[in-house]
C-alpha cells in the first residue's frame, strides 16, 4: 500500500486519526489508546468513513480538488456537514447522528454532482452513505437511489422548511431571548428524524404528547439521545405541581417517562432491563404499551435495514413479550367488566 493511502491528523481535543483511505477506515488514538465506539450493535476499534453525497446544482460544498477527504465537526452526538446553497452566502449546517462520544471530528468523504444522479462513487464497506438533495430531484430518481443503494439514507433539504437556528442557539437562556423552538413554525418529518433531542424539545413546548410518543418511529434513536429526552420530560414532571401551564397534564408527563423508560430499555439489547421495566408496571397504560409496541416495530425495521440480524432478533422477541403482556392485561380487564 502506498504512503499517499494513509492519512494523519491530530484534533484540537487531542485525538490522532489515522485514515486508511483504500479501505475507506479510520483509526483514533488518544493519549497512544485505541477508541472504541458501537457500531450496527458491535463495538469495534476500526471505524468506517462518513460518506455524505450532495445532489443538485444549487449546493456548494467546499471539497478539495485533489481529495475528497473532509474532517468534518462533531457536536453534541452530531456531525455537522457545512454546505451553502443557491445565492445565500451564510452556511449551514445539516446534522446527522453518529455515535463518536468525545471525537471532535469525524473524518469523511464528501462529493457533489450538479445533477440529481451520482457517477461511480467508492465502496462504503461497514459504513452508510448520507444522500443531501433538495425538492427538484425527480421522484423517478428518489426510488433508483433507494433501489440501488438500499442502506443509504437520502435526506431532502427544503430551504422553506428546514430549522435556521444553529445547534448553538438550542442552548440559549430563555431571558430576554429567543429559544430555537420557538422560531420554528412546524417540524417536518425529516427534521424529525435528523434531530430528535431537538424534535422533543419542540414537541414538549407546544404540549403535544401525541407526537412526543411518536419521535422514537422516525430513526434508529440513541441511548443517549432517549436519555436527554427523558431528562426534559423529568425537569416538567418535577416543575408541574407549581406550574399553572404544566399541572392539569402532570399525568400526561408521567406517562411519558414510563414510556421513554421502556424504549430505554429496549434500545440496552438487555433482556433483564426490560424484565425490569415490566416489573415496575402495576397495570399496562394502554397509551403506553400500545405505542412501546409500534416502537420496537419501527426499530427492528430500522434495525434489519442496517443488517443488524442481533439487535433484530433481540426487538422480535421483545415485541413477542409485549404483545403477550399486552393482550393479558386486556383479558384481565375484560375478566373485571364480566
């Protein structure tokens, strides 16, 4: 293998990444330590590129000439792939999942064709290539992508729609200045899946606990994503009794963290957690159970689109052991009513 196949950076945080760009790999290295991170439900030392493929003429993305490596910025759990489009001369940001905990930046390739077709593109290996185009892309060329490239995710950005506020401005203080939720008039579905932490937080604002139920059947969800969702849905639960807006739905909340509890547990791939959770239920809510039930569906889908076979099996299982409690709990009520 020649020199040129391998390439060396050091991150502010103090990382070394030693890409192996013929495999389309990378190693990262703190303090002389290889890092390991989970990946399809394996924890590896060897870690895939990002591949992110912009489609359509009206992007601009910065990619060198004579490679198409980016070390792209991490945030949060998120990458943030800077891109500028049709006459704005602001960048934006698309931000998209990935569980690097502690990397700063996340080495990748990046391309972009003007058309709505890309040419020859290189073998992803154990990765995921993330498909940015916007509304003009024929509907035709939307199902040849997915055909073609069926674990890829596409991404279509709608200038019109899509969220202004930066990551940053999530973290604001509500004194005297505006908070992210409140510039954004709807959330689309993609939005959804492309940040459900933000997503929540939306969701929980304007008091929607019917969607609140739903952000866990758009994408493959993190632990530490479920994690932060519940954090928010504690800090209402507790400020409810002394908040005039927040008390008459004080039981709407309760469930709510019963439910995140269950999707926390059955994202673990732990059969004991689970067990656990069941245990702590004295009776099944049926707002609950039903759409614990509708996630662990949407997940194990994600799941077999990822080829991930143990986490599927894992969630087939699960979702046997809910629908039998399930059903059950509503023989045993019938049984009360006779």
């Amino acid at each position: 293998m020649r020199a040129d196949d391998y390439v060396e950076h050091y991150t502010p945080a103090g990382y070394l990444l030693r890409v192996n760009m013929r495999n389309g790999t990378f190693l990262a290295l703190r303090d002389g330590k290889l890092q390991s991170w989970w990946h399809a439900g394996i924890e590896a030392q060897i870690h895939p590129l990002l591949h992110v493929v912009f489609l359509g003429e009206k992007f601009r993305v910065q990619i060198r000439a004579d490679s198409p490596l980016i070390f792209f910025p991490m945030e949060s759990g998120f990458v943030k792939i800077p891109f500028e489009y049709g006459d704005e001369e602001t960048t934006r940001y698309m931000r998209i999942p990935q569980e690097y905990h502690g990397l700063d930046l996340l080495p990748g390739f990046a391309f972009h064709f003007a058309g709505y077709w890309p040419n020859v593109l290189p073998a992803v290996g154990d990765g995921r290539r993330y498909f940015i185009t916007d509304q003009g892309m024929p509907r035709q060329n939307i199902l040849r992508i997915k055909h073609k490239y069926p674990r890829s995710r596409l991404i279509v950005f709608k200038p019109e729609e899509f969220m202004k506020v930066r990551s940053e401005r999530e973290k604001v203080e509500e004194q005297g200045r505006s908070r992210a939720v409140d510039l954004v008039k709807d959330l689309p579905d993609e939005a959804i899946a492309q940040n459900p932490v933000f997503a929540a937080r939306y969701f929980l604002r304007l008091l929607d606990w019917r969607r609140m139920y739903t952000i866990p059947m758009f994408a493959r969800l993190k632990p530490s994503e479920v994690e932060m969702i519940l954090s928010f849905l504690e800090k209402m639960y507790k400020a409810a009794p002394m908040s005039g807006e927040l008390k008459p739905h004080t039981e709407d909340l309760a469930r709510l963290i019963n439910y995140y509890d269950g999707v926390a547990a059955i994202l673990s791939s732990d059969f004991n957690r689970v067990k656990m959770w069941q245990k702590k239920q004295q009776s099944y809510v049926r707002v609950v159970i039903a759409n614990l039930i509708a996630t662990c569906e949407f997940q194990r889908k994600f799941a077999l689109l990822e080829k991930n076979l143990a986490f599927a099996n894992f969630l087939r299982d699960i979702l046997q052991i809910l629908k039998a409690s399930a059903e059950k709990e509503k023989a045993e009520e019938i049984a009360k009513k006779a």
